[in-house]
C-alpha cells in the first residue's frame, strides 16, 4: 500500500517464486476506483528468487494505491519495490492503511 502526494509513473523492480506453480497474479487498485491493474507470474522456481529480477511500468495515481498477490493454492513469496520513486511524493508506505497501522500501536 502506498499513498501518493501526486499522479506519477514508476517502474517496479520485483522478483519472485511460486514454486514451480502457475496461477499466481500480482497487482494493484488504484486510488479511487474498483478496477484493478493485474498481471500473471509465470511459474518461478526457487533458485530464480533473487536472481531474475523483472521492470514493469506502472502509473499510479494520487491517494492510496493497494498492490496485492493472488492464486489459489499457490505459496508465492516476492520481494517488492519502486526504487527510483521520489520519495519526497510518498506520505506513507505500509501493509495496513495508515489508519489501521495507528489503531495497531
């Protein structure tokens, strides 16, 4: 989850393993809207984690945008990350909102 102080584009570093499953799916909602931008992870074996990066570009929009990972019966373990993003643009960066993260303290 990440809220954006602005419009902008990004491109996303990611690496990934599904355990030589297919199915998985990551993506993201963006601010203010139900329909989600989706893309499917093709079958990743463990010694490919951390090795075999992938750049997709991205645009996000102002707000919160949620990212996510799904599959049904798939164990998906990904490292996650927006690397050259201004950070300056970003007001928060969490797995809750910014409200659940301060009920949780």
């Amino acid at each position: 989850m990440q809220k954006l102080l602005e419009d902008m584009e990004a491109t996303v570093h990611y690496s990934y393993t599904t355990r030589e499953k297919e199915g998985a799916i990551w993506g993201y909602y963006l601010n203010g809207s139900n329909e989600k931008t989706s893309f499917e992870l093709k079958a990743g074996t463990e010694n490919v984690y951390g090795m075999f990066w992938t750049d997709k570009e991205i645009a996000l929009k102002q707000g919160t945008n949620v990212f996510y990972i799904a599959g049904d019966d798939i164990s998906c373990k990904m490292c996650f990350e927006i690397p050259e993003i201004d950070k300056a643009k970003v007001s928060y960066v969490g797995a809750y909102t910014k409200e659940e993260a301060l009920e949780k303290l």
